[in-house]
C-alpha cells in the first residue's frame, strides 16, 4: 500500500518542544512507516529539512512557510494570504503526486482534507475539534466543510460529539478514533506530593479561561495552600489576568504564556491535578497527555471527556459552573491518585493502537472503492 499523507500540522523533529498537536502527527507518520510506503506533504518551517524519510513515508515540507499558529484560526491578512497561499501549494502537490498512491489521509479539514478529497484515489479525513466545532458552524467555512465530509470515503472524528456533528453534516457513518499518545516518549510521573494545579489552553472563550479562575478562586478560598499555573497565550489573556487580580488571587496563579510540548510535561509532573475548563472542546490532548504521564483530571463535560474520564481517570462537572469545577477541584487534590492505574486509561490511544486501526480503514477503503471508479468518474465519489 501506497500513503499519500497531507497535514497542515507537523513537528521538525521527534520531540520538537514547539510542535504541540505536529508531534503527535509526526509519531503517528513514524509508524505508520512502518507498515506502509508513501508520502507526507506539508509546509515548510524553519528548522526542518525540506525531504525526510520516516520509515516506509517519504515527508516532502513544500514552501511557503507555514504561517504563525493553525491555518486558518487567524484572521490578520497577512496571515490569511499566507494561510491561501500553503493551501494552493500542499493542493498542487497532492494532485500531482496522486497517481503514485494507492490511498490518500487529510489530517484536519483544512486544508488536508480539502487536497485529498479532490483526488482520484480513495480518501480518509481525520476532523479534529476546531474542524468540527467552528468551521461546521460558520458561514464562510460550513459549505466547504460540508463538501470535505460528503466526499471523503471515510470520516474519522476524535470523540462521539464530532463524531454525531460529522455524521449530520455529511449523512454517512463516520469512525471514531482517538488522538494518539506517544506513551513511549511521555514519562509516568511520581504520585503528587504537592497542591499545584495544572491548566492549558488557548485563552479564548471557548477554551473557558474565565472559568478556571473563578472556580480557582473558590478552591483558594477554602485552601490557601492552592497554587495554578495557566499554560497558554490568546486574546484574553489581559482580561483573564485582571479577572485574577479582581479575584484577589493574582499572587496563587502563575501565568506562563505559550510555552513548548516539554515545558507542558514538566508542568503536569508537578501538579497533583490537571483542569480543562471548556465550554466547548472535542477530546484535547492535554487530559491524554495528563493522564499518560499518571495525572487526574478535573474536567467539564464536554466532548468526549466524560467518556475517556469515566473509567476513573478524573471527574467531569458541568461546563460553564465555576462552583462544581471549584468542588471537583478540591477533591481531586484532596484524593490518592495510582499514576500507573490512571495510565492504563489511554492504553487503547497509544501510537501503535491507533495505527492500526487507520491500516484497517485504509485497506477497507481501497477495497471499497476502486481506482477505475475515480477514474471513470473523474472525482471522489459523492
């Protein structure tokens, strides 16, 4: 079997401390090597080599440079125009390189999944959250996403929400896997000994910033020995900070910024609990990665966090209520964790797990749907 691969998101290197989600796709590629030969497109960055070999999957990085943060989640011009601009490029690429491929994966919608389902091969679309969450909603993009979904030969969402939201859009049935979690290179931490709470995220609406503190503030009130280290960067970032100061806990938060995929880890192995606190999410990598490293956590319930957390991983409350996150909060804390056993919670996301079961899908699409009916029909079909 022949892979052709387009992402939008791919770290430098194994272990790039910039790459956040890339890192994940790059390990993902890495085995799938293994099994399989082909060829990864993606933009160019700085730092990495333009042509690697990952196994089996050759990674061709195409210029021009990919611009600052996802595709397509700025809306400065510039970035917009650059953001237009690695999409011609990764569609070019993949049109020309087709013919040499048995199967094509479009990780994200776009602009992944826009290159791969215009081809004359078999597709499979990996959705991710900001994919299913935003762009199936807004105007400008719902059309587009619409005609990804509907024309892909197979969808693939990371958590049931998605999943149900996909299978509305295009009205076909759509698989649902995980993230994968490279286990291997997530260390399993000691058992908590300390009161620091762990958060990360964009500082956006969505991602419930507001919340974390508020309800951060109600856990200080009742245990003053508290202490939360928000990870992340965004347009609320001035406001999140003064809602503390407000607070009157601006001296128990520690705000990092943006900061790279280790300095993340480091974080949770320091915490003896990790919160995410959004009002709408999909399956975030944080609580797998939490998780993996033998880390509780504290979660609203959305997505699909109830689900991975219910096997005793954490504690899901409602979303948007800072007095039950607040509550949950304090629990957590307040409870003996078995790192080793909260591990065993994403066993089934591992690098490996997860690989396989795309083998699965793409041999049950190539079997499905045949070359000669893409070229007789000059187009995924619909």
């Amino acid at each position: 079997m022949r892979l052709l691969f387009v992402t939008s998101s791919f770290a430098r290197f194994d272990g790039d401390p910039t790459a956040a989600a890339g890192l994940g796709v790059y390990q993902l590629v890495r085995e799938l090597g293994k099994h399989v030969s082909g060829t990864v497109i993606t933009p160019a960055q700085e730092g990495a080599p333009e042509t690697e070999r990952l196994g089996g999957m050759v990674v061709q990085r195409i210029a021009p440079e990919r611009p600052p943060g996802a595709l397509h989640q700025s809306n400065h011009p510039s970035h917009l125009l650059r953001a237009y601009r690695v999409d011609r490029a990764m569609k070019r690429t993949a049109r020309f390189l087709a013919p040499l491929h048995d199967v094509a994966h479009g990780h994200w919608a776009f602009p992944g999944g826009a290159a791969v389902t215009r081809l004359d091969i078999p597709s499979a679309v990996v959705c991710l959250g900001t994919d299913v969450h935003r762009y199936s909603y807004m105007p400008v993009f719902k059309s587009m996403f619409k005609n990804v979904v509907t024309r892909a030969s197979a969808n693939i969402a990371m958590d049931a929400g998605a999943q149900a939201r996909i299978e509305e859009v295009s009205g076909r049935e759509t698989y649902c896997i995980p993230n994968a979690v490279p286990l291997e290179s997530i260390p399993l931490a000691e058992p908590a000994s300390g009161k620091q709470i762990a958060w990360v995220g964009r500082m956006s609406p969505e991602k419930g910033p507001d919340v974390m503190v508020r309800a951060f503030a109600l856990a200080y009130a009742r245990d003053p020995e508290l202490r939360l280290t928000m990870m992340g960067d965004g347009a609320l970032m001035g406001s999140i900070r003064a809602l503390a100061r407000s607070l009157g806990v601006a001296d128990a938060v520690e705000f990092r910024g943006a900061v790279h995929n280790q300095q993340v880890l480091e974080n949770y192995a320091d915490a003896a609990v990790v919160v995410v606190s959004s009002r709408s999410e999909g399956l975030p990598a944080s609580s797998l990665e939490a998780l993996a490293m033998g880390r509780p956590v504290v979660a609203t319930d959305v997505g699909g966090l109830r689900k991975l957390l219910s096997g005793g991983g954490g504690i899901t409350v409602p979303s948007d209520d800072p007095p039950a996150l607040s509550d949950a909060i304090v629990q957590a804390v307040g409870r003996s964790w078995e790192p080793r056993f909260l591990r065993t919670q994403v066993e089934h996301a591992s690098v490996a797990a997860v690989t396989r079961t795309y083998l699965d899908i793409y041999e049950e699409i190539i079997a499905k749907y045949p070359r000669k009916l893409f070229e007789r029909a000059g187009s995924a079909p619909v």
